[in-house]
C-alpha cells in the first residue's frame, strides 16, 4: 500500500537517529554514507510500502525497477512491545534505500523501553557475532599492500560478513552468492552439495582458509565489497615474515582481549 505522506519530507529525527546509529562515527568507512543520511531527503517510498523509503540526491530520478541493490548495513532494536529491524542498502548512483519494519508506531520506539540493540556495523575481530552471541568463524586474511581483513562466518545465522580493518566497515555477503563463488573455485558439479548453500555451516572446518578465501576473492571481483589495495595472500602461499610477524601480533592481541 502506497502511503499517503507528502514526499520529499526531511527524515524524522527517530529515523535519523536510527540510521546514524547503524553506520557507527568512530569507523571511518561509514562516513560516506553517513554524510547521505544527513543531507538528502526523503524522495520516495520504496517497493515494500510504508517504512521503506529511498533518500536522493536533488534533480535524481529515483529508480524503483531495478533489482534491489545488495545489503550495506542491518540493526536490531528490541523492545518489549516487539523488534524493530533497520536495514540500509548499498548507495545506488543519487539514491540510497532504507527499511525499518516490525513495530507498527515506529515513531513510539524512542519511548519504549529498550531490551537489546545490536547491530553488525558495531562487530569488531574476536567478539562474539553481535546478533545471537555465539562464537564465529574468523578467517584472516592479508593483502601484498599489508591490508588487514577478517571474514567471518556465523554458523547459527548463516551470516557472511568481511570486516577491513583500515575502514572498520563490516560488510555483509549474500550467502548464496558467497557459495556460489566457493562452489566454482573447488570445481564441486553435484547439485547436492552445489545448490545447498546451508553445507558452508552444517559442518564448520568443511571448507579450509584457502579455500573461502578464494571464494571471497573472487566473489569480491564480481561485487567488489572492499576495496583491495594489493592482492589477496592466499592461505598455504609462503608469507614473508613481517606477515608471519602481524598474523603472531594479532593472535596476540586476541588471547589479550579473551582474557578481559
Ligand atoms: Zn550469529
């Protein structure tokens, strides 16, 4: 149902609120679009009615046709009167598309009482996975141009997501297209094992580093999700030692932040 509010209108200060808190200041990486989130209007409502609008830039003709744009940011709110979820889509050219569903005031939220508030953006290596608190998967990857990244595997969720250390943006990957990419680098044709994206958390360990990292190269040339400086080093590949010396420092800093 389309809604009847007048639009462009300035986003709602709960709205505001919101969306600021799921793109976190003190990460450099979300400056972008945190600078959209407080300058463009509201310009339309997007294709799932009331609660998804599309902010734009002036004089842009906002695009509601094409395939939805892919994940960029995704909190939750938990309130006693139900759970408030907001979504931020990745920027496309002079618009950028959010969601927030399931509390039908949502303007009330800000009164209710507050149980739980997580969200991705806030992730950072060796914590647990913010939204079911279970530990996860870390695979650490490093670039030639010594670029630090991590991804990470929730098995409970059957969450993906990349953090890059230099931008502290989490990015989240589409499973099936993470899978896809795994499924092609391995050489694995049974539709089986192919089509069954849910395998990558049924065993944990099935897939060695190499091999997701792999995967998430190659998924990253079709998306580009992060910005590589330098290639991939691809785990098994000889590492010169300051590598070998970064990898020891970070293992370090782990054990450090366990023992808190
Ligand atoms: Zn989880």
């Amino acid at each position: 149902m389309r809604s009847l509010e007048r639009l462009p209108r300035e986003l709602k200060p709960f709205e505001r609120e919101l969306l600021l808190w799921v793109l976190p200041k003190e990460r450099t990486g979300y400056a972008k679009y945190r600078k959209l989130i407080e300058t463009w209007p509201v310009a339309a409502v997007g294709r799932r009615g009331e609660g998804n609008y599309i902010l734009a830039e002036a004089g842009w003709n906002v695009d509601i046709e094409s395939p939805l744009p892919q994940l960029f940011a995704y909190g939750v709110v938990e309130h006693e009167q139900g759970t408030l979820t907001i979504s931020i889509l990745e920027r496309s050219g002079g618009q950028l598309e959010f969601e927030m569903e399931g509390v039908a005031d949502r303007a009330a939220v800000a009164n209710l009482r507050q149980i739980r508030k997580w969200s991705f953006s806030e992730w950072l290596p060796s914590q647990l996975c913010p939204s079911c608190r279970s530990s996860v998967r870390e695979i650490r990857m490093t670039t030639t141009a010594s670029q630090t990244l991590v991804l990470v595997l929730c098995g409970r969720d059957r969450r993906i997501w990349v953090y890059d250390g230099q931008s502290g943006v989490n990015s989240l990957i589409p499973v099936t297209g993470f899978y896809n990419e795994l499924m092609l680098q391995t050489g694995i044709h049974d539709p089986k094992v192919a089509l069954d994206p849910n395998r990558l958390f049924q065993i944990p360990g099935a897939q060695s580093e190499s091999q997701l990292i792999r995967a998430f190269s190659s998924y990253n040339r079709l998306r580009n999700k992060v910005v590589l400086e330098g290639d991939l080093i691809m785990a098994g590949e000889r590492k010169p030692n300051w590598i070998r010396r970064t990898v020891a420092s970070l293992a370090g800093k782990k054990k450090q932040t366990r023992q808190r």
